[in-house]
C-alpha cells in the first residue's frame, strides 16, 4: 500500500466532507448531542471547507485515487480536523499527516513553539501517542461539541 500526501486542492471539498461524516458518524458522533452533531456537520459541509482554504492549511492522504486521511490546520499551529478512513486506521496515516503539516507550518514559521487540538473523546489515545499532552483534566463542552483541549511542545 503506497500512501501519498498532498495539498488541497479546490474539487477536494466534496470527498473531505464523505469521508469526515463517515468516520465522524461511526467513531465520534455517539458522544455527542443532536446539538452537536449539526453543528459540526455544518462545519464539515464541502461549501465551508472550501471557505476556509484561505486562512487554513490542509493535506490529504491519498491510496490510489482515494482520499483516505485529511489534517487541516488553523493559524499554522492548531489542528481543526484529522480523520482517517476506517480501513485505514492504524496504518500511520494520521502521524504522516500530522507531521507533513508540522513540517509545513515550521517552514513557515521557524520560532513556532507549540501545537494545539482540541481532541474529541474518541481520538485523545491518538493525539497522546502522537505527543500531545492534555492541558485541562476534565473534557470540555462548547456548542454541544465534547473534547480536551491538548497541546505539543516543539
């Protein structure tokens, strides 16, 4: 299996969308309220993705011709979205992705100090093995969305 990382491009939105709802609704949706939910699949709406490629960074994981990982970074220094493909998963997709980004933002900007997410329930494991560490003890709620606040140090 050859995975290959690559920038967004406009057209993407669409496949980014399928494939965020669907990990999205097997491995995170259940934690959270109907609240919730609508509220991140509006942000996840391929319109809204699109939007945001002008203040955001964001790299796809690729197997073939399909979209199986995405990372999008906000201000070059916190993560806003890593999924990837269930068939995929612990394959390294997620670290790859992470680190072609660090590597990006770093290049942008050299002094950068530290990396933030705000980490759903489900992939904290993903983000401490990644090494992220959690900056409050307890998980937090905003806009019916759950999660802990954790930060890297560079």
């Amino acid at each position: 299996m050859k995975i290959e990382l690559k920038e967004f491009c406009r057209g993407d939105e669409y496949d980014i969308s399928r494939l965020i709802k669907t990990v999205y609704d097997e491995f995170v949706a259940p934690d959270y309220s109907d609240h919730g939910n609508a509220f991140f699949y509006a942000w996840i709406k391929p319109t809204d993705i699109l939007k945001r490629q002008k203040a955001r960074n964001t790299w796809l994981a690729y197997c073939d011709d399909k979209i199986v990982g995405v990372i999008e970074i906000r201000d070059d220094h916190h993560i806003s979205l890593l999924f990837v493909d269930k068939e995929y998963h612990r394959q390294g997709i997620a670290r790859s992705l992470f680190y072609k980004a660090l590597k990006e933002c770093k290049e942008r900007d050299p002094e950068l100090k530290e990396f933030s997410v705000n980490a759903s329930p489900f992939s904290i494991p993903i983000y401490e093995k990644l090494g992220f560490e959690r900056t409050k003890s307890e998980i937090q709620e905003q806009n019916g969305l759950k999660f802990l606040p954790m930060i890297m140090k560079l």
